[in-house]
C-alpha cells in the first residue's frame, strides 16, 4: 500500500484529485481507516517529504473524508482519530526541548510543515463546519510551551518558525 500511496500523494497536483484516488482507504470502516491513518503516521515521521504538497495532499484528503461522513458524531470520531494518529504526535515533538536540541533545521522545517498542514488543511476547515465539535483547548498548553521553547533559541531560523506556527495556530 505504501508504494502506492507515496508517490500518488507526492504527485497528486490537488488535494481534491489525491482524495478522490485514495477514497477507497477513507471509507469509514475502522479497520480500512485505522490502516490508512497508520500508514499515513509511518510516511510522516519515517519518510520525509521534500515537498509540502504530499503533507497537504494527505490532510486535505482526511478534512474531505471527515465533512463527507453521514452523521455528526461519525465525523467527529473521524476527526479525534486523525487528530491523535498524526496531529497531535506532531505538535507533541515539535513543543519537546530535547527534540529541539538535537533534531536538524531541516527537520524542524519539515515538522513545522506538517503541523501548518494539520491546522490549515486539516483542523481548522473542519472546525468551521458547525456540526462538528473539535475543541483547540488541549492543544493550547502545547503550543504555548513550543512558541516559547522555539522563541528562546539563539538560532535566529528556529525563533521564525516559533513565530510562523504562532501566526498560524493563534
């Protein structure tokens, strides 16, 4: 599945043509979604991406999956899950000081990208669907300790990227 899925995210040029060949995975059965959520997990934080398209190619694709669901309740599940497979993990190492320290700028980049691409492509058009509850309130204490952590560093290119996930999120 991942050779399959990998390239067809890198070189999807839309979201909407990404969600429509991958729609088979997005199909609301657990089994089918926890799978695709997992593998989507591994592409992220196994293999990194050069390019943002693949990042918002993939979240796109689950905000669509999510505001498609039948019922209320059905999409909010769907949207805690990605939540906690791939955004939360996300915000978690980029607001931890040892991953900071020790992670590349290279790599602080690309986690920056994905966070952007969880509250731009995927939480935030999902919270402006009224039907669906998704609160940023257990985000906040996270986010502020990673603002913070990244503002205090001597390096002038990890400060940025505190201040443009601070724009982004806040």
């Amino acid at each position: 599945m991942e050779m399959c899925l990998s390239p067809l995210a890198k070189e999807c040029p839309t979201p909407e043509m990404y969600h429509t060949l991958s729609s088979s995975f997005l199909e609301t059965s657990s089994l089918t979604f926890d799978a695709y959520l997992r593998l989507c997990r591994r592409l992220f934080y196994i293999r990194q991406f050069k390019t943002g398209n693949t990042i918002r190619n993939i979240f796109s694709s689950f905000c669509m999956a999510v505001l498609k669901c039948q019922s209320p309740k059905k999409s909010a599940d769907l949207a805690m899950k990605v939540d906690e497979v791939l955004g939360l993990p996300a915000l978690r190492l980029w607001s931890d000081l040892n991953s900071l320290q020790t992670a590349s700028l290279e790599r602080r980049i690309y986690l920056s990208q994905i966070l952007i691409s969880w509250f731009v492509d995927f939480r935030n058009p999902v919270r402006a669907d009224s039907s669906i509850n998704l609160s940023h309130d257990h985000l906040l204490p996270d986010v502020l300790n990673g603002i913070s952590i990244h503002l205090g560093s001597p390096r002038v290119e990890i400060r940025t990227l505190g201040m443009v996930i601070r724009g982004v999120e806040l």
